[in-house]
C-alpha cells in the first residue's frame, strides 16, 4: 500500500470516530519488517557482489601482471634472437604508411619506368608503343612519345634533354622539352635494350635476330650538339656468341666491357671488340629476366625466372648475395641511401588465370643487401610487376604492371629511420598479439 493509501485510511477512521484496528497496525508493522529486511539482504547481497567483483579486478591484475612479466621476458628474448625474415609485413603496414600515387596512362603492359638524373620526372614505358612523362611530386602527366610498335627499353641523358627509344626495330631520339622526333635508327631485329653509356657520348642497342641467328648489340655514338643531325656511320657490331635468345644487356663498370643475360641463364661479358672477357656465369638455372645496378655502378642485380635474384661484383664479377622468393623475378633496383634492394615480378598472367594464383606473387619486395632477409612486401598490382626503379636521389620508387598501370611511392621519413630494420626484430606472433 502506498503512503497516500495509508493517510488516507486514517482520515476516513477519524471522521467516523472509530479507534484504529490493532490487528491492521500488526499487519502494517509486518510488512514494514519485511521490507526493511529485503532492503537489508540486497543491500549484503549487492556488498558481496562488490567484493567478487573488486576480488575479480584484483585477480585479473595480477594475472595481468604475470603475463606482463612473461611478455617481458619474451621479448628480452627475442631481442637477443636473431632477427627472423619474411614476417614483418603486419608491422610495416602499422608503422610505415606508403601511399602510391597511381599512374593511369597507358592501354597496354607497362615494360619499363625510369627515372631521369634529377628525380623530378618519371618515364613509364609500355607495349601500346608510347612512353609516358609526369612530374613525380604530384604524378601530373605531361606528355607522351609515340613510337613504332611496342617499347622495350628507354633511356634518358643526365641532362635530361633526350630520350632514347627502342620500340620494335627502330631506336628514336626524342626531345624531352617538346616532343620533337629528332633522329630514328633501323635496326636489323627486335629490340631488348637501349642503354646510354657512362658520359651519354655513345649507346647501346641489343636485339635478337632470329632463332637461327646469334643475338647483336650495335654500339652509336651520339651527337648532342646537332641531335637532329646525328653524323653518318655504321654501328660498331658485337655478334654474340651465346646460348638461348638475348634477354637484356647494359654496359659494364665505367664502360670497360658489356653485360648480356640470355634466356638459358647465362650471364656473358665481352670488350668492345665481341671478344669474351671471362668464362660465361651459369648461377641461374632459368630465364634472365633483367639487369640492375647500383648507383655507383660497383654491383648488378640480375632477376630470374628461377626465383631468385642474385648480387655480382661489377668489377669482379663474383657473386655476392642470393635473395630467393617463391616467384620469378622480373626486375631489381638498389636504393641509393640505404643497403636495400627491391625486387618485383609474378607468373605469366595467363598462368595466374587458369591457375587461380596468389595475388602476393605480385607485391614488390623490400631485402636487406647483406643479409638476404625480406623485410617487407608492397602489394598494389593486379598482375606481373614487371618493372621496378628507384629515384637517383634515393627518395622515391615506382613499379609498372602488366595491367598498364604505373605507380609512384614517395617513401616517409620513417623509412629512412630504420623503420624496416626495426621492424625486423619483432616476432609475427608478438605483433599479432599486440594488434587484437
């Protein structure tokens, strides 16, 4: 009953002069009673409850506590371990935050990207016959050349003023500035490689002929003063005598001799007289895909269908490093500031499309250059990353794909801090348990 109830009860009692009823007042005192004692026991109950709960929080601490110790004590000791390999992807993607910026300009594969000698412009080569131009601060397109058929290889001057083109059978000499088509040379065969060499005062161009033929490299000089009027001559002819098809070739350390790799594995250098330096290096057992040097040109990458890419002595010609991946491998390039290299390549695409392959095969790889180790993996393509390059001022790289995309990765300040390193001593299990 209410307390409005009971006023009123006893307004009514008075007005008829009657005397309360005892056995009504027993009844209201026993309810009473019985209310104060259920406030009572919800009262003890709801302490008890706290007690549980703050002896539950106390437990809980504790236990927190103990596995803060262990979890100490683990990671004193994988400090002490050795730093593991391939299982750093989950704290790069935490810590180090790199935003392509996508390049859309091309109908078909892009072959090759190439960065000219001040970092400022990017050139993205492609097998719909134009190479493309964009400034690499914002990925701003300014232009296109249009060659013959589908582009190889490209190359641009230090000065950044001529653009050297091999696309089919011709090799075009291009204006940067304004797209001027200023000089064009037939060649006998299909085109792998155009490479100017050290001081842009000659070039390089390595074709095949035919299957019963050896492969070719014709050597030009090149005018600069006129690059219009580029003087009559005859290419000085290297006939190579190698096995398989030639895959791609560059000039040697300070144009002392010329690099070729062949589709059999092989690995050729010869003076510039076609006579064979040394005995030919068969390291890899497959396809070489490409060569790349290093800034300084003292080492070469060579990439391979057999999986792996391996480091040579440019000078020695011994093989240093073997960085080993679960794919062929179709380009390489070296930073410039840090003992990084990159690598980049995937199975065929009409393999990965019967064959329902795994999309990581496509991800350009981060290896540390002493110790082989991956350190981190970037996956932005949709099919064979079929070149990869850094900048020459060592802050920017880009990567081209079968699926006619280009793309720019400004690398952060982080990177440069020793992100990856770090990133290669934390264990895979430590990191998940650290992201749930």
């Amino acid at each position: 009953m209410s307390a409005k109830g009971k006023k009123g009860g006893a307004a009514k009692n008075k007005n008829n002069n009657k005397k309360p009823n005892p056995n009504t007042n027993n009844n209201e005192k026993k309810q009473q009673n019985e209310k104060k004692n259920e406030k009572t026991n919800n009262a003890v109950e709801k302490k008890d409850n706290q007690n549980k709960n703050n002896n539950n929080i106390n437990d809980n601490n504790n236990n927190n506590n103990a596995e803060g110790g262990a979890n100490n004590e683990r990671r004193e000791k994988q400090k002490k371990q050795k730093p593991k390999k391939l299982q750093t992807q989950l704290t790069v993607q935490r810590n180090l935050t790199i935003r392509p910026i996508v390049l859309s300009g091309h109908e078909r594969p892009v072959t090759q990207t190439k960065f000219n000698n001040d970092s400022d412009l990017l050139f993205t080569a492609s097998k719909d016959g134009t190479v493309s131009v964009w400034y690499t601060d914002n990925g701003e397109r300014l232009g296109s050349y249009q060659g013959k058929g589908a582009v190889s290889s490209i190359d641009i001057t230090t000065d950044s003023e001529l653009l050297l083109m091999g696309a089919t059978d011709e090799v075009n000499l291009w204006r940067v500035s304004n797209g001027d088509l200023l000089y064009t040379w037939k060649i006998p065969g299909r085109i792998v490689s155009v490479e100017l060499n050290y001081g842009n005062n000659q070039f390089l161009v390595g074709f095949n002929v035919g299957t019963a033929q050896n492969p070719r490299i014709y050597v030009y000089n090149l005018s600069h003063t006129q690059p219009g009027l580029q003087p009559k001559q005859t290419a000085q002819e290297i006939i190579l005598k190698v096995e398989g098809s030639l895959s791609k070739c560059a000039w040697g350390y300070m144009n002392e001799n010329i690099i070729s790799v062949t589709s059999k594995g092989g690995l050729y250098v010869h003076d510039l007289n076609g006579n064979l330096v040394r005995e030919p290096i068969h390291d890899h057992t497959r396809n070489i895909n490409n060569i790349a040097f290093s800034h300084d040109r003292l080492y070469f990458l060579t990439c391979s269908d057999d999986n792996t890419a391996r480091l040579y002595n440019a000078k020695t010609f011994t093989l240093l490093r073997t960085y080993e991946t679960h794919y062929p491998v179709l380009s390489g390039a070296f930073s410039k500031d840090l003992d990084h290299i990159i690598t980049s390549g995937g199975l065929p695409a009409d393999v990965t499309t019967t064959s329902g392959g795994d999309l990581g095969q496509f991800a350009t790889r981060f290896f540390s250059l002493m110790d082989e180790g991956e350190l981190a993996s970037i996956r932005a393509h949709f099919g064979p990353v079929n070149s990869v390059a850094f900048s020459p001022n060592g802050k920017i790289f880009s990567s081209g794909g079968e699926e006619g995309v280009a793309r720019l990765y400004h690398l952060p300040e982080d990177y440069f801090k020793g992100a990856l390193e770090e990133a290669a001593e934390v264990d895979l299990a430590a990191e998940l348990a650290l992201q749930l």
